[in-house]
C-alpha cells in the first residue's frame, strides 16, 4: 500500500512540473518595496514552460508536437515572437531553450502569457 501511494505521488508530482507557470517580475519595480506592501503586487504576466530531456529523441520529438499544438490551438491569442523575456504586452512564443538554463536543469520550450489568457493555456497545458 505504501508503494503505491509514494508511486501515485511521485508521478503526479512528475506529471504536475511538465507544465510550469510562474510570473514575471514588474519591470521598473523598486528592490526596497516588499511583495505585499503597501499592499500584494498583482503579477502582470507569466510564463509557463514545458520541459523535457533534450537527449532523449521522443521526449524533444513529443515536445515540439505539444508546442506546435499549443500555438495551432491559441494562434488567435498569440503575436509575433516575444522581443523580451520579461515585458511583452501581448502573449508570445520564447525561443526555445535547446539546453539546461536558467533555473531548468533539462531544455524547456515557454510562452509570455497575459493575467487574463492564463486560466485557458494552463488549463490546456495540463
């Protein structure tokens, strides 16, 4: 019993980081101001990211299908590339990253997502 449930665990935690969102930081925000004063920031935009073993052939193979199918899906949504990392005013593409970066330990593939457009392309994400 304890297998299976630190099983289930372990691939919905697995399942859960394959899409990741997260918010940009507000462009021209001052380092003395906290998040929650004067009162919570309100992000202004996220990214969310898919990533997968750059060295393992389906999994770039599976992620490049799943990018081309989030922009077929959201190209009504979407604007040129992105032409910065962090303020974009209009939802976008990321070049991909085609090795660890950042943060991610494995290549990942994102797009600039607006407040308002978060809900349906997370939700599609998932």
């Amino acid at each position: 019993m304890r297998t299976s449930i630190l099983v289930s665990t372990l691939v919905f935690t697995a399942l859960l980081n394959l899409a990741i969102a997260h918010p940009a930081k507000l462009q021209g925000a001052s380092k003395n101001i906290s998040c929650i004063s004067p009162e919570p920031a309100e992000p202004t935009s996220y990214h969310i990211h898919l990533v997968y073993w750059q060295t393992n052939a389906q999994q770039v193979t599976d992620a490049y299908k799943i990018r081309d199918a989030f922009v077929a899906k959201f190209s009504y949504w979407l604007g040129p590339d992105c032409h910065d990392l962090f303020f974009n005013n209009y939802n976008c593409m990321l070049d991909p990253d085609l090795t660890p970066g950042g943060p991610f330990c494995t290549a990942d593939w994102s797009v600039f997502v607006l407040p308002n457009n978060l809900e349906p392309m997370m939700r599609w994400m998932v």
